[in-house]
C-alpha cells in the first residue's frame, strides 16, 4: 500500500484499472511517438506504455516516491533496460514552464487535490500548460479522483476546469476502476464508441459522456483555478471529519 502524507492512497490491486483508462487505452487510441508521464512514483505505467510509445518521458517530484516505486510496485533493473524511457526528477509544472518538447499524449497520475500543492496539478491554469505543450491533436489524459457526479464535487469541477482549456473533452467512467477519466484535446483523435472498445477485461461497466450530454451532467460546476481553490478546504475538512470525529 502506498500512504501520502498519512492518508492510504492506492495497493497494487487499484493499479490495473487506472493505469489501463489513464495511459493504456489513450496510448492505444492515440499511438504516440512522444509521451509524458506526470507523477506515477509507482513507475507502474513505464514498461507498457514505453512499449506502446517512440519516446517515453517521467517526471516525479520526489526521489524518495521513486525509491518507493522501484522497490514495492515496479522493479527497478527492467526500467533501466529501457532505451527509449528518461525519468526526470523536477517539479512537473516547472518542467513543462521550461521544456521546449511536445507530446502527442501526457498521461498526469498525481493525488486527488487534498492539499494546495497538489491541488494546482489540478486547476485550469497547469490544464493550460499540458495544452501549451501538446502537438495538434495530442491528447491529456486525467483521472478525476471518482465517478463523475454533483456540479461541486471533484469530479465535475475537473472536468470543467478541461472544457474551459480545450475544444473537445471526452469522460469515461469506470464501474471496475471507481472513478472517471477526462481525455482532453484541441481535437480527439478518436470516437466514443473507440474508446468504449477499450474498456478493461472485466469491466462491469463503462459510460461515455461528451459533446452537450457531458456538458449536462456537468452545467453549474466551477473551474478550479488558483484564485478559487475552495475545493481544498472543502474536502481536506471533510478527511478530518471522517478521521477524527
């Protein structure tokens, strides 16, 4: 089990579903020579993905996440066999500020927006960054902490935070995976019924919302951006509740 700042964050159990919607099936949609991997200290994703890409890049904030990744949930000596992968230790909006590359799909596997450093991996100002740094049609790929539900729940408001950036917008969510993926570009380089073709074996069950029916299930969220990061508070008082009292 992987534990961030005190609080249970995934096992090797919740690995399968969420690495094959959020690099996986994108990967094999979009077929990219150039991929990004923002965050994923479990290098879980390396190996497939470095397969189904020319070029593969991760950049992780903290070298002791890596550690923790080579020893517990992917091994160390395979990844260093891997010529076409680099990992880059840096802070990933720094990075993407700085780099002059394009990506034709950037995968960001980083925490559930619980504190404001996190939180800023999430707003519509870094959405805006990875499209910056996106080749025509590239595509970013996002997990949304859950399933997609209430205008002002995570889910919602991330998801809006992506249509405020980018032309097209498309939402799987997972009954197997417990949450919903956001696949965002200035133009999706594959349909709905494609990305409901790669649904997980076993998948229980897998809807696919964009276009004006995911604008519905989302009219009224707010886009979280740096000056209205109430979402932080809201839910880091909602994990106190739930610990402590």
């Amino acid at each position: 089990m992987l534990y961030l700042d005190g609080l249970r964050d995934l096992d090797d159990r919740d690995l399968g579903a969420l690495n094959h919607y959020l690099a996986r099936a994108p990967a094999a949609l979009v077929r990219p020579q150039n991929a990004l991997l923002i965050g994923n200290g479990t290098l879980s994703m390396v190996p497939e993905l470095s397969r189904m890409s020319d070029h593969l890049t991760t950049v992780e904030l903290d070298a002791a996440v890596v550690d923790a990744g080579a020893r517990f949930f992917t091994p160390g000596e395979p990844l260093a066999r891997l010529a076409n992968w680099r990992l880059v230790l840096a802070d990933g909006k720094q990075y993407l500020a700085a780099t002059e590359r394009r990506f034709d799909l950037i995968a960001v596997d980083v925490p559930s927006p619980l504190t404001l450093g996190e939180a800023y991996l999430h707003t519509r100002e870094f959405y805006a960054l990875c499209r910056a740094r996106l080749n025509p049609g590239g595509v970013l790929a996002i997990q949304l902490s859950g399933p997609l539900g209430a205008p002002t729940r995570t889910p919602a408001r991330l998801v809006a935070s992506l249509r405020a950036e980018f032309s097209e917008v498309m939402v799987a969510d997972s009954e197997t995976a417990d949450r919903a993926f956001a696949y965002a570009s200035d133009r999706l380089p594959f349909t709905a019924d494609a990305l409901q073709a790669t649904a997980v074996t076993g998948e229980r069950r897998l809807l696919v919302f964009s276009g004006p029916e995911l604008d519905a299930r989302i009219a009224g969220a707010v886009p979280l951006t740096l000056d209205d990061l109430d979402l932080v508070l809201r839910r880091g008082a909602e994990r106190l509740r739930e610990r402590y009292l």
